[in-house]
C-alpha cells in the first residue's frame, strides 16, 4: 500500500467570468504528479479553465488544518 503524503498545490485559471484568479489546493495523494492531476481536475470541477499549475510543495501533517 502506497503511502498518502499533502502536496499544496498553487497556481492560477480563469473563472466563468473571465477573471484570472489564484487558486490552491491540498491534496492527499501517493505522489506529486497523481496530486497535479486531482488539483486540475477539481479545478475544472469548480469552474476553473486555463488552470497553470506554479508550484507543488509536500507539506507535513501538523501543518494541515481541515476545517
């Protein structure tokens, strides 16, 4: 069984609306480019289009707060 690590993922798209907006996400995936692929899949499920991904940073757990 693969171990499940958060990546924080930041980047941009554009919004229904036209509007270019920052978006981020934490993902729980097994490796970076599996969390890459859920964070432009749910920013297309939120609306988002044009979504460019800057940056993929592995965080650890204490620092990940659900809410």
């Amino acid at each position: 069984m693969a171990k499940t690590l958060t990546y924080r993922i930041s980047g941009y798209g554009v919004n229904v609306r036209g509007n270019t907006l920052g978006i981020h996400y934490d993902i729980a995936a097994p490796d970076e480019a599996t969390a890459r692929t859920e964070m432009l899949e749910r920013a297309a499920w939120d609306g988002f289009t044009d979504v460019r991904i800057l940056r993929a940073n592995m965080i650890v757990a204490e620092e990940v707060v659900h809410v």
